[in-house]
C-alpha cells in the first residue's frame, strides 16, 4: 500500500490566505475614505450642475456622467488620483470665461445653500477649489435643461438593487434639495452631512423597496411637505389592500376613527376602540418605522400621512390579527379581512 504525500503546511497556509483575500475583496464593505471622497464628488457634480455654464443647454446627460464615474471615484487609492478624476471630469466640458462677478439679486440668486464646504475640504486640492470657487462668483445657478426635466418622474428603468444605481440616484436626490428647496436653510438639520452620513447606508442595499425607504428618510429630514417623491417598490411590498377601517393617533394610542358599515357588524369593533398590535408587532413601533418616511414639519401632520398612506395598508388579501382594546379595558384578538374598497 502506497503512502500519499502530505501537501507543505506553508502551502495549505498560503492557498488559505489567497482564498480569503479574494472573499474579502469581493465583500468588501465601503471604507472611510471612499465615502467621503464618494460625498465630495457627489457635491463637485452637483455645483457643476447647477453652475457650470457649458452644461447649460443640456447636450451632455449629467445624470449618466455621475453614473460612470462612482466606480472610477470609488477605485481611487490616493488623494492625487481623486483629484486628478476631478480635474479629468471639470477640464472634459470646456473652459468657461470668468472675468466680471456675478452681480447677486433677490431675483436670481438667493444662494439658499451652504457653500463653505469647498474651503473646508480637506480631500480637494487647491486648483480644484478655486475653480468651484470661480463659478460661484462668475456665474448664477442655470436652469439647465436636465434641471426642467427633473420636474417629471426620474429614471423609472433604474431597478436600484446595486451600488452605482444607489449613490447615482441618492447624490441627484440630495443635490435637488440642496439646490431647489427653498426653505432648506430652515431645516433643524444640516443638510451637507446628511449625503456623507446616507452614502455607506445605500451602498450595501440590494433590495429596491429599502432603498427607496432610506432615501425617503433622508429626505423627511428636511421636515417640508413641499418634497414629494413616488415610492413604487416600497408601496407595492406594502401592498394594495385595506384594513376595513381608519385610525388617529390620540394621546399615544392608535384609535379607530372610522369604521366599514360591514366590518362594524362583523367583527363587533367601535369608533374609540384602540389597536396594540398588528400580525403580533407592536403597532407604536411599526408606526415610529413610517414615522422615519413621512414628510411635515409638525408630529401631527407626519401621523396624518402614517395613517393615511402606510399604517393600514395590507399587502395580499390574508387575513390579518389584531389585538383590540375596547371601551372597558377588555383585550381581543381579532382576525380581520383585508378589503380593496371602504365604505367609512
């Protein structure tokens, strides 16, 4: 009987290592460094945007030169190679002339946005921050013709279930709200760190639903009903059935305010009777959940939207427990029959 030869341990040790370092790489999640730098060019490609004077007449699809450059931004392994992207991608559009100021007016330039970040960098290279620096005193934001379309759905074929899709779609996002909002300068947030803080949440998302709830977050920050975007995905997984009735949050607790003249007689429930929880989940914690979505400056006007459009909306015609509470105290649980049409 033969014997076998064993494999040198320091063999088996180094194909180990290989495999791993190619696991890592592959899952690799997104570091410091490339979020912020992510972040600084998210807010170069938005002033450029929004200033830069060859992009005027919109021959060059802006949104699509984000999408090809998130990679490229992203593989950057210096502070001399980001630049140098950044210098590639401002130096591809042309030079512009810069030689009078621009004069500031009530009229076209409210300059409701924060600016200082430019100076502040600690990523951009000096070149690179005067010829920001440039556009903000030569020229005034343009309504370019990229700019007039955002007034219409955006993007509808993007799927975002990946990385490049997520940043694209989430740097546009908060570049309209940075540029278009007029009242973001009364926000309670500060609304430059809020891209920094969102570009590592969306980058490892692959669900299209979550992403659409995460940059709906972002955006309700802003506390403004002004703001409105269309969450398909989100709202299809939240389905297209009802609970036969409609609720009010008063003084903490989720009241039934209408009910359906059938769903009254079936299930023996009462305008003042209160939910507690919904498929066994708290219904305080799942309302905090859509609480996160919701637009408004006042708690009052969020909890409106909560139940108007996310609480009581079921997804598939399954029935659905309840715990009810009733008028003396007593607690029910109730297997209630989602329907596609109320009478309230």
């Amino acid at each position: 009987m033969g014997i076998a030869k064993r494999r040198p341990m320091k063999k088996i040790i180094l194909s180990l290592f290989i495999v791993l370092t190619i696991s890592k790489s592959f899952s690799q999640t997104l570091t410091d460094i490339q979020s912020k730098r992510i972040t600084e060019f998210g807010k170069v490609w938005g002033l450029m945007k929004y200033y830069y004077p060859n992009l005027t007449s919109g021959n060059l699809n802006w949104n699509d030169t984000l999408r090809n450059y998130i990679s490229r931004v992203k593989e950057c392994n210096s502070d001399h190679a980001f630049n140098s992207l950044l210098h590639n991608l401002v130096e591809n559009i042309g030079n512009y002339r810069a030689d009078r100021k621009f004069a500031k007016s009530k009229k076209y330039y409210t300059q409701t946005f924060e600016t200082g970040w430019i100076s502040k960098s600690q990523l951009l290279d000096p070149s690179l921050k005067r010829k920001l620096e440039d556009l903000l005193l030569f020229f005034k934001p343009q309504k370019n013709n990229l700019v007039v379309k955002e007034s219409v759905m955006y993007d509808t074929d993007v799927i975002h279930n990946n990385e490049k899709d997520n940043f694209t779609t989430l740097i546009i996002t908060w570049n309209i709200i940075k540029y278009e909002a007029p009242h973001i300068k009364l926000a309670d947030i500060n609304w430059d760190s809020q891209l920094e803080k969102y570009i590592p949440i969306v980058a490892s998302i692959k669900n299209p639903s979550r992403f659409e709830y995460v940059v709906a977050e972002m955006l309700s920050k802003i506390r403004d009903s002004h703001n409105f975007m269309t969450l398909p995905n989100y709202e299809n997984d939240l389905g297209s059935f009802y609970f036969p009735f409609n609720t009010a949050f008063v003084d903490s607790k989720n009241i039934i305010k209408q009910i359906d003249t059938a769903a009254c007689k079936d299930y023996n429930i009462h305008i003042g009777d209160v939910i507690e929880t919904i498929n066994g989940r708290d219904i305080n914690s799942l309302r905090d959940s859509l609480r996160n979505i919701s637009r408004g400056g006042h708690i009052k006007v969020i909890d409106n939207e909560v139940d108007e459009f996310y609480l009581l909306k079921v997804k598939g015609n399954s029935p659905v427990i309840i715990t009810l509470r009733s008028e003396d105290n007593s607690l029910r649980s109730l297997e209630i029959q989602p329907v596609t049409k109320r009478t309230l």
